[in-house]
C-alpha cells in the first residue's frame, strides 16, 4: 500500500472521473464528521473509496484530517492511499493511477517500507525518492582514474 499528501483538495467529481480513466469505480463513501466533544482529534473529512482492476483500491480522504495517535502530519489538503490488489495486473493499474493522480501529488510514501517514492514522468513510473545523482564532482573522478 502507498500513501500521499496532497498540496490541494480536488473536487470528489474531479477524482471520480479521473479514476474512472484507470477503471476505478466509486463503491461507497462517507461524509465528513465532527469527533464527540469528549473525544480527542479533529474532525475527520469525507471519504471516497473506489475499487478498480486486479482488485485495486483507492481511498480518498477530500480535507485536511489529523493523527489520532499524536502523530504529526505534514501541511496537506487531501489524502490518497492505494493498496495494489491480489489481481495479476495490480502492479501496472496502480502505476496507472500513479500517473492520472500526478497532477495532486508530488510524493508517495510505501507504507510498509517508509520509502518515498515519487513519479518519474519520462520513464512513467513510481521510484525511489530522492533520485540517486550521478557525482560527476572533480574529486569522484581523480578517484574513480
């Protein structure tokens, strides 16, 4: 499963038809709520669960939401997580998605890993963060002679 953090909040319409481009369709959602006065957190945005090809699954989280567990979150609009799937093929549907959701995120996080991940546009792929540099520095290639 991967996760990210989105520096905007596109519209629940917006997300639906994008996805729909992967084969993803909406299976249910909920709305927003408030915590009880005497429950701690905040209040927990809309969300909008889709399941695709290969037995893909994406979750929308369409706000801002908090950590229950004291955890701090980066500065974020929205939340996406997808969880690849059993099917044969979940590998490249989430590639796909990757692709179509670029235009919201910058970065993904593999939650089992921790590893960022970030989408390569020329290779149209997910890999790891931040990309390994070639050292091409004057002291690298007296080294390397």
């Amino acid at each position: 499963m991967i996760s990210a953090f989105c520096h905007c909040c596109p519209s629940v319409e917006e997300v639906t038809h994008t996805l729909r481009s992967a084969g993803c369709h909406l299976q249910f959602s909920m709305d927003a709520c408030s915590p009880p006065s005497w429950a701690s957190g905040g209040a927990i945005p809309a969300q909008f669960h889709y399941s695709g090809p290969s037995g893909v699954e994406v979750l929308f989280l369409a706000g801002r939401d908090s950590a229950g567990n004291g955890e701090r979150l980066p500065p974020h609009a929205a939340r996406f997580w997808i969880d690849g799937g059993p099917g044969q093929r979940s590998g490249e549907v989430q590639q796909r998605i990757v692709s179509l959701l670029h235009q919201y995120v910058s970065c993904w996080r593999d939650n089992q890993t921790q590893e960022k991940l970030y989408y390569h546009i020329e290779a149209s792929r997910l890999e790891s963060f931040p990309p390994r540099k070639k050292n091409t520095s004057k002291k690298a290639k007296r080294q390397s002679q």
